[in-house]
C-alpha cells in the first residue's frame, strides 16, 4: 500500500487485527527484511510496516533529513492512519528514531511497549586510527577540491572516499550520504532515560556495527528494561535466530 507522508510517497503494509504494532526497519534496509517478524506477530497483532524515506519503495527525501525530520515522518504516519495506541519495535536505525521519538512532548497517540532491536543511537569513541583518517581526508579535500590540484585528478577526492567510507556510505546516493552523516554523528545517549516504557533490548552478541557494550548501557540508562542476549547472531539476530526472537518477542509483548 502507498500512502503520501510529507510530500514522500510511503510504501507500506498494514495488515492482521489485534492490538497494534508498528514496525521501524534499519539503514539500508526495508520492510521485506522484516518478513520473519511480521509473520510471527501478525496471528495476533495489527501489524504495520513502512519503508523509510529513501529505503524499499518509498521516495528519497528532497533534503537531507536528520533524526528529527525521521522521528516526526513517522509521528505523522501513525497518525494519518488513526492509530490512538500502539507498541513499537525499531531494528538499528528504526531504534534511534524510537529513542528520539520517546523525548517527543505531547505525542498524538500512546506508545506501550517498545522493543529494540540491535538498535543504534550511542555514538561509538572514534579510535585514533579512524581520526588520523577523518583528519587526512578533510585536509585532502581542502588540497583538492576547487583548486587546481583537483582539476588535474578530478577522480581523487571519490576514490578516497571510496576506500575509506563504510559500505552504508559508499552504496547510498549523494543525498542518502548526508542523511546518514546527520544521523550518525547525533548521540542519543543523553535521551535514554526519557524512557520509561517498558522496554525489551535484543542484542546479537557478535554484533559489530552495535556492538553489546551499547546494550548494557541502554540497559542500565531506560529503567523498566529488559536484556536479551541472542547468542552467535550479529546485527541482524533477528533474522540469524528467528524462532528464538519471535519467541520472546510474542512473550514480552503478551
């Protein structure tokens, strides 16, 4: 189904009866990578599911949004489709937006239960390797880019960036990159304890783009939470041990 958000066309899937709960994907991702969970939830939820802006089969925003612009897409989503009450589940970046959404005054509808996923949100330290890199880059693009230099080797700025960049960076488009430089650079740390839903946290313990020292944290900072450790899964436990998740997932939210 295809709704308009914000002047961006919004793909999403809405379907079962029940209580209500929206689903958040990850960066990089869409719905369809939700499938698994969608299946197990829907025998006994109303289970909605949208692609964020610039993901899936929704349109790419015309700016570059932040975690704000983000929070408040979907704060409009869920109320454009008369939702009075919902619990909410975010998968990495869906659980940035979550935890921003959580600091949002005066909501038009009530969150209940939340779960997150592997979800992102804490700003990792950079090591001095990365910063040595990040410091050689800017002072790179200052030599080159308007300046005779980047005339004679056009290429040099993008190959750089190229090898230096993450995967997310260097497969998304020239607006999709700013957006996830606005996201990632904002730490949401400071926000966890605004939380005071009851909340369960399910972490692969091999994960290393959200690494498990981010979940105890959140752990210790939302007070009425819970911590399950999904053993030999990465960032995508959900999908790497999907009987397990679903499992205590349905239980949490029951």
């Amino acid at each position: 189904m295809n709704i308009e958000i914000d002047n961006i066309k919004t793909n999403y899937i809405d379907f079962g009866s029940g209580d209500t709960i929206v689903l958040l994907h990850g960066w990089g991702s869409n719905i369809n990578l939700l499938n698994t969970l969608t299946t197990s939830l829907n025998a006994n939820y109303r289970v909605i599911a949208l692609d964020l802006p610039g993901f899936g089969q929704s349109s790419e925003p015309d700016y570059a949004m932040n975690v704000d612009d983000y929070t408040n897409f979907v704060i409009n989503f869920i109320n454009k489709l008369g939702i009075k009450k919902t619990h909410i589940l975010g998968h990495s970046f869906g659980g940035r937006i979550i935890i921003k959404m959580m600091s949002k005054q005066n909501l038009p509808f009530q969150i209940d239960k939340i779960v997150l996923v592997d979800s992102a949100g804490i700003k990792p330290k950079k090591s001095l390797k990365v910063a040595f890199k990040i410091k050689i880059f800017k002072l790179s693009r200052k030599l080159f880019e308007g300046t005779i230099l980047g005339k004679m080797y056009p290429n040099f700025i993008e190959n750089m960036r190229n090898k230096s960049g993450s995967a997310d960076y260097n497969s998304a488009t020239p607006i999709m990159r700013q957006i996830l430089v606005n996201v990632v650079n904002e730490d949401l740390t400071p926000l966890l304890s605004n939380i005071k839903n009851e909340t369960l946290l399910i972490w692969g313990d091999k994960d290393d783009a959200t690494p498990i020292q981010d979940a105890y944290t959140m752990n210790k900072l939302i007070k009425n939470s819970g911590l399950i450790t999904v053993k030999n899964a990465g960032h995508y436990s959900y999908l790497e041990q999907k009987d397990y998740v679903n499992s205590a997932i349905s239980a949490f939210l029951s």
